[in-house]
C-alpha cells in the first residue's frame, strides 16, 4: 500500500461510523446517499480553484466559509464543502478519501478533512 500524505481517516474508522449509522440511524447506508467532503485552506482563492477542479470531476459545490475562531488572534481557516450522491460501503469510501487526500496534496491545500453523510433528498 502506497503512503498517503495526511491520511486521518482508517478504515476501522470507517467500519465503525457505517456500523453506528446502522444501528443508530434508519438510513439505508448502502443504498445512494448525500456524502459531503471538506478541504482546508487559509486562502479561499486556493479552495476556489480546488472547487473548480471538483466539479469538474463531478462533485456539487456548496460553500466556502470562514471557520469560527475562539481566540481573534488565530490565523484564519476556511472551508471548501462539496457533495455527491454516491453509494459506499467502508472499502470504497477508504478508497475515495485516499483519493481526496491526494488531491489536496497535489493542490497544495491545507488539508482534506472528511466527510459526512445524509439521506439524498428528494
């Protein structure tokens, strides 16, 4: 297995937060779902262009945004969120992620941080 720069997210992690969805949730989790993925960056500009790279690659976007800050003085962080109607099981959303991590390396973002999930609405 390749090294993948800034990888967080295990599969066991993955294996768990599918597990909790299932017994916790009555979504079907292996049917199409609403998955959100969010980038990191100190410079919007740069999540615009990571943006423009996304949705040509088939993800929605949603928003950049200012993170909240508890102390005035901490440097500024924003957020690239965008979305994909996709069906996962913990395998291809490792795969995916790994995907991501890599193209916030290769952008020279800050870092790709995760993902949530939800019902596709209808």
């Amino acid at each position: 297995m390749r090294d993948i720069p800034g990888k967080k997210i295990t599969l066991d992690s993955l294996n768990e937060m599918f597990q909790n969805i299932k017994n916790e949730t009555s979504w079907n989790i292996s049917g199409p779902m609403l998955w959100g993925y969010f980038f990191t960056h100190h410079e919007p500009q740069k999540l615009e262009q990571a943006a423009e790279e996304l949705i040509k690659q088939g993800y929605k976007y949603v928003d950049i945004y200012l993170s909240d800050k508890d102390d005035p003085n901490e440097p500024d962080i924003y957020w690239l969120h965008v979305e994909k109607v996709e069906i996962h099981s913990p395998k291809t959303l490792d795969k995916r992620n790994d995907e991501l991590y890599i193209f916030a390396n290769k952008y020279a973002l800050d870092s790709y941080d995760g993902m949530d999930v939800g019902p596709v609405k209808q």
